[in-house]
C-alpha cells in the first residue's frame, strides 16, 4: 500500500504490520519516535533524493506512549533540500527503493488529477473492479489519442489541442455517418 500523510495514528501502522499489510507513506516533520537501530545508508550516485537515514524505530501515540511495533523511518532531501520522511513496514527494499516507490505513488496522484481537471472525468460510472477498469482503460485510450492528436499536429498546451482534437473527431464522426448513409441508400431500392 502506498498513501500520502492522510494516516497518522501509531495504532493504525500497528495494525497495518500485525496484519502483514506491507506499506510506504509520508509522515510530517515532527512525528515523536524512539530509534531502535540505526541502518548503514546504501548511496546511489545520481538520484534526485538523497538519503540522509535510514532507521528503525518504534513510534509514540498521541497520549506519548511508544507503540511495541518496528517500522523503518527514512529520511532524504530532495533537490530543493527539503526533508522527505517515509514510513515503511519493508524490511527487503533498499531506502532508495522505499522513495520510488513512494514515487510513483505521486505520479499515479498527477495522472489522476490529470483525467479529472482535463478529460473532465469526476467521477467513476461503474462500483464495481471490472467496470472501473474498463473505465480506466477508456481514459487511457483516449488520453493517448489525444497525446498522439497533439504530437502530430505539433500543437503545445491543452486547452485548444482539446478543442481542436474534439473538433477533428466531431468532423471525423459526421463524414463516416454521410459516407455509411450514402452507401446504404445506393444499396437500398427506391
């Protein structure tokens, strides 16, 4: 599971590990911990975060007791030099690997809001997986045409390559109805 600093509560990572549910996320600058145990930084030359530590640790709840349960704390700097600070319940991942994956988290975050504000999709026609996913792919369907629409005609933005592209496809749609209706009324007696 990947999910941004919406939980907080030391009880619920608890709960989380006692149920082998494996998990990556953020938490915010000033989260009480004890430290167990220190881990020896792997450094990967070239990455955009850098790791500053990487450590076991046992959190506190908000009444300031230690919650028995270890997870991994992570810190690294981005470019701008701002502290980063993952919580993870993976042992077997580098901490490089910890804050790619929480990564991609982002960039599934981006392509979401991407679908929402642009394609104008709010919500989800179907509840159940199997018409979510159809959906899903619809959208990717069409967010690809669309990509190969506005790389074809070398148009930059969004808004008038959507405009333009909308307007391609209604002129598209309108010549195969008179082309269909001209073939059916040739073939259809008077």
């Amino acid at each position: 599971m990947l999910f941004d600093r919406g939980i907080s509560k030391a009880e619920t990572f608890r709960k989380l590990d006692q149920e082998d549910k494996k998990f990556i996320t953020r938490v915010k600058q000033n989260r009480k911990y004890h430290i167990i145990k220190t881990n020896e930084i792997i450094v990967n030359i070239g990455d955009k975060l850098e790791i500053i530590s990487d450590k076991i640790i046992n959190l506190y709840n908000k009444d300031h007791q230690k919650i028995n349960c270890e997870l991994r704390l992570i810190k690294a700097l981005n470019q701008d030099k701002q502290e980063l600070l993952f919580l993870t319940n993976i042992n077997y991942l580098s901490a490089q690997d910890v804050a790619e994956s929480y990564k991609k988290r982002w960039e599934i975050e981006v392509f979401f809001r991407f679908i929402k504000q642009n394609l104008q999709i709010k919500h989800f026609i179907s509840h159940n997986k199997n018409g979510m996913m159809v959906y899903i792919y619809c959208i990717l369907i069409a967010a690809i045409l669309f990509t190969i629409f506005k790389t074809t005609n070398k148009l930059s933005g969004f808004k008038i390559a959507f405009l333009e592209s909308a307007l391609e496809l209604k002129r598209e749609i309108i010549k195969d109805i008179v082309v269909f209706c001209l073939r059916r009324s040739k073939s259809c007696p008077p």
